[in-house]
C-alpha cells in the first residue's frame, strides 16, 4: 500500500495540510493499494487476437497469467523482459514490480518439393527438395527438359503459369512440372 495523506473532519485541514484541533477528532490515513503493470508488446504479432500493446494492472505477488502471442509464418520463442534485457519463457510471473514483455519470433520454415517430371531441375532429374523460410521465394526458371517445353506447373495439385518463374512461400509446396514435345514429324501417307 501507498501512503496518500490523512482524512479528516471537513474544515479541519487548512490549505498548508496542517490539522486544527478542537474537539475530539478522527484522523484516518488514507492508503492506495499499490499495483503493478504488465505491459505485453506483441512486436507484429498479436496478444488476445490484438497487434496493440496490451496493459493490465496487477496487485503485489499476484500471479498473471501470459498466454502465448500468435504471428503468422513466425514460431514464437519467448519473451524479453524489456526492463533487464532478460529472458523469459514462462506462462505466468508473479508480479513484484512493473513489467514489460516483448515477443520474440523465428520464421518459420517449409518444406518444399520440385518434381521436373522427366526433365531437369538445377541440372537434376530427381525431385529436389529443400527448406524454405516464410515469405522466401523458390526459382522455378531454368527447369529443361530437351526438346521438350513447360506446358504448366502444379503448385500443391493447383495449375499455375508456367511462366511463374519466383514463387513466395507460405505453406509445405509440392511443385511438379508438365512437359509437351518441342518436336513435331510430318508423317505423309501415301495410298500406293
């Protein structure tokens, strides 16, 4: 608790705080009870479905519950307690003092397929696969097959241009291409 002043009589306490006494008299000290502040900044991500810092008053030892932030292509790995630079990893603090929590991330990071299907994928005809973090784009571009051309590529069984050369990244991907002959024949029949 915090010491706010003494509560009297009214017309006992004169503008300088000083009491006047004159008869018997009840004098109460008023107190405030302390309360410390959790502050949670969600740094891009969001805190109780919220990008805005979050603010909540706790009394002194009180237990505050922390849920874990959410980010969109992110794993959360903790918090940083803003006051010391220190880690924090808990779902709970006891509060003995004001607090700020901020969130810590790592992208996130996906599996992703490349089936040339008969032709070549960076000079390879096995399927290629490879790890790819949130938001990062995969080159398509010079997938050969010769005397073949790229009719389409299937992005996760969904056809996409073939011309889509640089592909962002937000999920495990499995591309596969699909070929047509570049080599065309005249066949002549003749009835004889």
């Amino acid at each position: 608790f915090e010491f706010q002043g003494w509560e009297v009589n009214p017309g006992q306490l004169d503008d300088a705080g000083n009491i006047e006494i004159h008869n018997d008299t009840l004098i109460k000290a008023k107190w405030n009870e302390n309360t410390y502040l959790l502050t949670i900044k969600p740094n891009g991500g969001k805190y109780k479905g919220s990008d805005q810092e979050y603010k909540e008053s706790f009394r002194p030892n009180e237990i505050a519950p922390i849920e874990t932030p959410t980010y969109e292509g992110h794993n959360f790995t903790g918090w940083t307690i803003e006051e010391d630079s220190s880690s924090f990893s808990g779902n709970q603090i006891t509060m003995v003092k004001n607090v700020t929590l901020v969130a810590n991330y790592e992208l996130q990071e996906y599996d992703v397929t490349i089936n040339p299907n008969g032709g070549k994928y960076q000079n390879s005809e096995a399927v290629y696969t490879t790890k790819v973090k949130y938001g990062d784009t995969i080159d398509l571009s010079g997938t050969v097959w010769e005397d073949h051309e790229i009719t389409h590529w299937t992005q996760n069984e969904e056809e996409i241009s073939k011309d889509s050369a640089e592909i962002q990244i937000f999920e495990n991907t499995d591309f596969v291409a699909y070929w047509q002959s570049s080599l065309f024949y005249t066949v002549t029949i003749n009835p004889n």
